[in-house]
C-alpha cells in the first residue's frame, strides 16, 4: 500500500513528464508504477538526468524503457 506523499507516476510515462512531475511536486524521487497501480520501482532526478545525458536518449523514452528503475522496497 502506498502511504507517504511521494508523486506515483506510471512507467508508460516519458522522462520529460516525469521530470516534469518531480519538479512540480518539488521531489527528489518517483514511484514508478504499473499498469495496474502496482508499485514497480522508484527513480530519482540523478537518474533521470543520467539517462537525458545519454547520447541515445530521445524525448519519446518512456520510464518502462529504461530497464534499470529499482524496485521498490
């Protein structure tokens, strides 16, 4: 069950809106769910930039595409 104020956002989610939700919500770190609202995983802003940094990324790269997001503990 998802019981503290971190943002959830789902893995169909490109970076930029999940960048996008950090920044709004003033967060250092996502929940990254699944269809079904299953928490999947969580990333952090150094991940997401990380993976901006990287010379294959695209703007059209979805969370679930990155396939190294942590697992939830």
């Amino acid at each position: 069950m998802h019981t503290d104020a971190t943002p959830r956002v789902w893995d169909d989610m490109t970076v930029e809106v999940a960048l996008s939700v950090m920044a709004g919500a003033r967060v250092g770190h996502l929940h990254v769910c699944d269809a079904d609202g299953g928490l999947t995983g969580r990333i952090t802003l150094a991940e997401l930039n990380a993976f901006r940094a990287d010379a294959g990324y695209t703007d059209r790269i979805r969370l679930r595409d990155l396939g190294g997001v942590p697992a939830a503990a």
